[in-house]
C-alpha cells in the first residue's frame, strides 16, 4: 500500500531530527531553501525521488525506510 504525501512528510521532519540535522543543512543538501523543506515537511510540497534519496542519505537512512 502507497504511503500518503501527508505520511512521508511526517516520516521526513521525524528523521531528520533525529538525526539532528536543521532544515538549513537539509535545504543545502538539495539546493533548495529553507521553506521548501519546511513544505516538504508539512505535506505541501512533493519530494521528488531523487530528493528522498539525498535525504534519507543525509538522515543516514535508506530511502525505503522513510
């Protein structure tokens, strides 16, 4: 079963705190800004693939897991 745009979001925001990385590093990592990570994580904006790789990598995490 797909997992929800609301759901990957959650998942998001919850590993990279936990792995103590800001949404200042997160949005580096991407390129992107700040606000755009701040929408990923409310489910505002989609993740394309290859950002969900670059953040589970970044979270230290395989993308499945998120």
């Amino acid at each position: 079963m797909p997992i929800t745009n609301e759901t990957l979001a959650r998942r998001l925001q919850e590993a990279r705190i936990k792995a103590g990385i800001s949404q200042v590093q997160a949005a580096e990592t991407l390129g992107v800004s700040r606000p755009a990570i701040s929408q990923i994580e409310t489910g505002d904006r989609k993740v394309s693939s290859l950002e969900l790789d670059k953040l589970a990598s970044l979270f230290g995490r395989l993308p499945g897991e998120l």
